[in-house]
C-alpha cells in the first residue's frame, strides 16, 4: 500500500480540497465532478508536496467524475491498477486512500458493505470504512491495490456509511474520453448519448438533452480574494498553486510555509510556523525575539514554534495603503524565507514540520 500513495493527490480549489488519482494506462488525474465544481483550472499536490496546475478536461456530472490533464505528466509509476473482471462481494476488506480534511495522505480500512448499493438513478459500492470530507475523488482499492471504487460521499450526520462509484462505471468514462482527439480544454459529457461538448449550451447539440448551465460557471472570486492572489502573482506564484480554500492561501517560499487568510471577517493575518525553540539556549533566542524589529511584522511563539506574522484591517485594502498591503504580504514571504535559515544557523533552531526542503 505505501508505494501507492505515489498515485494518489491532493485537489486543490478556491472552495476547498478533495483527492485524486491515476490508474495504470492512462495520464488524466481521476476525480470527483463535485470536488472541482466551479473551477477549470485546480491545483494537484502530490506525495512529495509539490503542486501541479491541472486543467479540467472532462466532467460527468451525473456520474459525478471528473478528468484532469496536467502538461508534460506521464503516469509512469502508478501502482493503482484497473481491472474490468475483477470480482468485488459484500464483506471484503477495502481500504479508502485520500486526504480527509486536507491532512496528509491517509489510508482507512472497513469492507464492502453493499456491492450495489442504488441511490439516485444509480447504483454504488457502500462500505462502513471511514469517510470524511476531502476522501471524495480518492481510490477505494482491494488489498491486491487494485481499484474497486471512486469514493465519492457519505450521509451527513451518520458514521460508517461511505459510498464509491464503482469501477466498471470508471472504466466506461476512461474508454469514452479515449476516443476525443482535443482533450486539453474544458468538455462536458452529455450522459444521455455519451457525447461530448466544449460549448456552453443549456441543452446537448447531438440528442437535445438538457444540461445543467451551472456546470459551465466557475466560481467568482471575492475582491479579498484577488487583491491577496495579486500580490501572489507579484511574488512569481501562480494563484492556483497557493489556493487551500475559500479565501485561504498557503505555500512555499523557499522552506518557509506561508499562510494567508481572514480573521474573524475583520483581519488580513499572513503568518509563517518557521523554526521550532532549540532545546538549549532558550533565552537568548527569546531575547532575539523581543529585542529585534521586524516591523511592519512581529516575531512570536506559539506551542514552541516561532512565527512571523503580519495582520492589516480588511477595511484598508480599499483604501490609499493597499499598495503597501500587498507588498508587506509579499515581503513576508521573502523575509520568512530568510529568518528560517538564520534561526537555523546561528541558535540551532530546527525546521518546523511545516517547513519544505528548498
């Protein structure tokens, strides 16, 4: 099971996070249609934390998958297979790979409590192995590792009740795409008569059908949010990489993780978790600590971890200092950046666990 976490993501979106996968033969990362509704454009993090912009190639939102297409990516170390014969019974162990909450990779296990399970106008694998938010798009997988399933939701208010769109439905969305000649740009998949379209449409050009229109709108970001992934792309970050949800940033600068987000609706708070307290010589790094300026940021500590923080009222982003907002949160990054390193080199501070080798 360790070698596939190799082959299982986190999706990142403006609304929130999910997971995803690949399967032997085939480039596209699998998802959930639902876990990047409202985006064509999502970010792919992958087992050693690097992020990926992935365009939205395919969606089925009935069947609630989703394809992606990451540029230059090829799937060569995948340990996820699909298998169209294989034989899935009730009472057989299963095991749920993903990133529940958005937490690191995560592994549960539970068995097949229903094969066929109907709900809706379809039917789906149930099992009682965990199930949480952010496990949508990820693989269900027999103990071979072998895929049995796409997770896909569980009951609101209820433990022990997950459910997977079943392989075989996986496998007639994978063959069905195959025969697309441009699969780089955004299509929709009329589930009527398996066509496909690039063309906003209320209704499907080849059986008329109706189609959702809000399968075709992204979702409209916040004027907060554009001024913060302004400043980001000042800083040569590509937004979509720096999303972790609904008007909440995080990224790398260097080693140093950067956090972006709003405080009680009221504060703009960027902060960096740099370097833990060394186990010696605590005092003069304390003394470091509140003898040095850093304005306009400060320097504190928070469950022995040293941070950098800066926080401006939500309010001054419409006023004449947000020019000066925008280069303090740039400028936060870079100076985290550096700080880490100095911690590190002169008081023997270690990296936080948040912190990435640069």
């Amino acid at each position: 099971m360790e070698n596939i976490r190799k082959s299982v993501f986190k999706i990142i979106t403006a609304s929130g996070t999910g997971s995803g996968f690949t399967v032997g033969g085939h480039n596209h990362v699998i998802t959930n249609y639902h876990v990047i509704k409202g985006a064509k454009v999502v970010a792919v993090e992958d087992y050693k934390r690097d992020r990926h912009v992935a365009n939205v190639v395919m969606v089925n939102p009935e069947v609630d998958l989703a394809f992606l297409h990451i540029d230059g990516f090829e799937n060569t170390m995948t340990d996820i297979s699909l298998q169209e014969e294989i034989v899935i019974a009730n009472t057989q162990r299963i095991f749920i790979n993903g990133y529940p909450f958005g937490m690191p990779y995560t592994i549960t296990e539970g068995i097949v409590s229903s094969t066929s399970q109907p709900m809706g106008n379809r039917n789906y694998i149930q099992t009682d192995a965990a199930v949480n938010p952010g496990n949508s798009g990820g693989p269900m997988l027999n103990e071979a590792g072998v895929l049995i399933g796409v997770t896909t939701s569980k009951f609101n208010n209820a433990d022990n009740v997950g459910f997977g769109i079943k392989h075989l439905d996986l496998i007639k969305e994978l063959n069905d795409f195959a025969f697309l000649q441009k699969t780089e740009s955004y299509h929709v998949k009329c589930n009527s008569c398996d066509t496909y379209t690039d063309k906003e449409s209320e209704f499907c050009a080849n059986c008329g059908n109706h189609m959702d229109i809000s399968i075709w709108e992204e979702f409209e970001k916040s004027h907060f949010a554009q001024f913060v992934e302004n400043a980001l792309t000042d800083l040569g970050i590509n937004p979509v990489l720096g999303r972790a949800g609904r008007d909440f940033w995080e990224f790398h600068q260097g080693s140093a993780l950067i956090r972006i987000f709003v405080f009680k609706r009221d504060y703009l708070i960027a902060t960096s978790p740099m370097n833990n307290l060394p186990k010696q010589n605590i005092q003069e790094v304390l003394a470091h600590l509140l003898e040095k300026n850093v304005e306009p940021y400060y320097l504190g500590v928070y469950d022995n971890k040293i941070y950098l923080s800066y926080r401006a009222h939500l309010s001054d982003i419409f006023t004449d200092h947000a020019e000066t907002i925008k280069d303090n949160l740039k400028n936060l990054a870079l100076k985290a950046d550096d700080l880490d390193n100095f911690f590190a080199d002169t008081y023997g501070c270690e990296m936080s666990i948040e912190s990435k080798e640069a």
